[in-house]
C-alpha cells in the first residue's frame, strides 16, 4: 500500500487560498494523474463548503492548472501547465532576520554558514535581508514587496512572528522557519531543542544540590526561548525547589539590575540559568565585580553557544550546539521545497551538548 502524502488540511482563515495550495500540492505529488476527485469527495477532504471548494477551482482554473471538463461537475488537470519561470530560475534563497548580521550570534552564523555551503552544492546562494521593522509589527504590504525581489527562489525565517508565519503559510512559496511553529501552520522548520535544554539544566541544577533557582530571560526573544523558560520552571517546581522567572530588557544594563534582583532576594537564588551567551557573560562579570564567589555563593549555567564562553574565567557552564549541522539540514529542506517535494516530517528538533566549564559547582560526593 503506497503512503499516503500528510500535506496539512487547511483549518484557518483564508480558505480558498489555503485549499488551492493543498491541491496544488498533491498535484504536483502527482496523486491524481489526470483528473481531480468529484467537489464532494474534495469537500471531504478539505472539510470546506461546496461554495468554498468552487471559488477554489475557479482560482485554480483561472491559474491554469485545472481544466473544467463537461457542464464543470469534473476538473482535468491540465497536462501543459507550467510554473512560472521565477519559480524555476531563482537562484537566491533569501533569510529573513530582525537583526543584522552583525548581531546575529555565532550559533546563527554558523547556521548561516551550513546554509550556505548545502545551497552551494545546487548553485544557488543565500542574501541576509535584516528587516526590523517586519518583526516588531505586521506589515502585509512591506511582505509582499519582498516577493518581488528578483531571483529569488526560496526563504528562511530567523526569529519569525506569529503573523509572519501565517502570512507565509498562506504563500505558495518555498519557506523553512529557523525556529519554532507558532501554531500549526503549513510550514516546515529545524530548530534547537531549547525546551530539552530547558529540563535538563533543570534537573542538573537539583542534582547538583540548589533549591533556589532562576532563569534569566530577555523581554524580546524566540519563541524556542519563551517555551524553554516554561519547561525550566515545570521541571524544577515538582522536585521541591524554588524556581522562578526573571525579565530583562536585553542590554546590558538591564541585566546588571537583574541580577542586582537576584542577589538582593532572600532567601536568594544559588543558581541562575540564562539562554543567551552574551548575557551570561554579563551576569558573570556582574556577580564577580560584587564579590559573589561564582561558584559557591552563586552558579551560572547559559543553554546557548559561543567560543567566548571559553575564554571566562572561570570558564562559563553551558549547552553546545552544531550550528553549521543545523544549517545544512535548513538548507535541505528548502532546496526539496524548492524542487516541488516536500519533507517527510514538520519539525526537525537538534538536541545541545551540555559542556563542563567552571561555574558550576560540583557533584556531592557520596
């Protein structure tokens, strides 16, 4: 029995669009060879309205890609459709990120790197499009405008937004998202696994003897980020111990007042977990200006990458991850994409290395 294709069935606003790309898929897939199943079995299917799947196949009629056969009742597709040329002639796949380059991190260039050089093997190149003003609202129009940047064949979201990936999900395009899924949407992504992180930090945290902890978390960040700091405090609180949650703003500043929170609490947390590395290096040198033994009085724990977390001294605690690994696979999803497949599975979950260094304390000796 051959398998059966798992294209997601469209369940949002938007229908029509979302139904044309659901059959435009399985077209492609080559299921039906020559005709589309009857409006009733497509309704079924869909689990849309018959006015719905009409306006549907007219759009797809209108495309092309279908022929009405008879009084309309049964659809051809049409043998000599074919895609348009920018589809098959873009030679750029586009990252679409809030930052520049610059600030990008060096687990990001990494994966900007494995991108790069998977996309190489098929001759096509990858363009940095840092745009903030897409990430701090949604702009429809500013999206679109970026559809007709020429030779583009595919893109990868860095740091994407709810409506941005919905806005996406509804484009008939290539698009991988560097992250996590903000819902269920017809889109495929590769991301660190923060959330195993997470936990894991956690639980060593208890084994290593805390029973106050926190997490220090940037205001403005993923959402990989948003749901590791849910998994930090769900595993640490069943276990009996103190575990809470910290903002900051994400400048340098606002950690320092961090953790001038952190140190002034009572009874006052002996263990802090941070996610971005930069800040852990803030945190530390904080802590060690104030005359905190680190470790001892206080240990840090980063679940992120960076070489400078090797040049602190003490050397900082924390999570490594294969960035250019990561980035080559971002670059074999989009390239299926790109070639009319589409991959097996939605997400695609890395698993970070936990590296020893010297702020945290050591295991009891029993």
């Amino acid at each position: 029995m051959s398998k059966q294709p798992t294209s997601q069935i469209p369940q949002r606003n938007l229908l029509t669009d979302q139904a044309a790309r659901w059959i435009r898929q399985r077209i492609a897939q080559g299921e039906w060879s020559e005709e589309l199943p009857t409006e009733a079995s497509l309704c079924r299917s869909l689990q849309v309205s018959r006015v719905t799947l009409r306006r549907t196949l007219q759009l797809l009629t209108d495309e092309g890609r279908i022929i009405a056969v008879g009084r309309g009742v049964r659809r051809r597709i049409n043998p000599d459709y074919s895609v348009p040329r920018s589809a098959k002639t873009g030679r750029i796949v586009r990252a679409l990120a809030p930052f520049s380059h610059r600030k990008m991190g060096a687990v990001n260039h990494a994966i900007l790197e494995g991108l790069s050089h998977r996309l190489d093997s098929r001759n096509l190149r990858i363009e940095f499009e840092s745009r903030p003003q897409l990430f701090q609202s949604h702009r429809p129009k500013e999206l679109e405008h970026l559809m007709t940047l020429p030779d583009t064949a595919g893109w990868v979201l860095f740091f994407s937004t709810e409506p941005m990936q919905r806005w996406f999900a509804e484009q008939d395009i290539p698009c991988i998202v560097a992250g996590r899924l903000h819902d269920d949407f017809d889109l495929f992504s590769a991301f660190p696994d923060n959330e195993a992180v997470a936990k894991h930090a956690a639980g060593l945290l208890v084994a290593r003897g805390h029973r106050q902890i926190v997490m220090l978390i940037a205001q403005q960040t993923s959402l990989g980020d948003r749901l590791a700091s849910a998994a930090f405090i769900d595993q640490a609180r069943p276990l009996g111990v103190g575990a809470q949650l910290l903002e900051y703003a994400g400048d340098p500043a606002s950690i320092c007042r961090a953790m001038n929170s952190v140190l002034a609490a009572r009874p006052a947390p002996t263990a802090c977990f941070l996610t971005c590395p930069e800040d852990g290096v803030t945190a530390l040198c904080h802590s060690l200006k104030a005359g905190i033994a680190v470790p001892g009085q206080l240990d840090i724990l980063v679940g992120w990458d960076d070489p400078i977390l090797d040049y602190t001294i003490p050397p900082l605690t924390h999570y490594k991850f294969d960035g250019t690994k990561l980035g080559s696979r971002i670059g074999t999803l989009v390239l299926k994409l790109i070639e009319g497949q589409r991959p097996r599975r939605k997400e695609t979950r890395f698993l970070g290395e936990f590296v020893p260094g010297g702020t945290l304390r050591q295991p009891a000796r029993r």
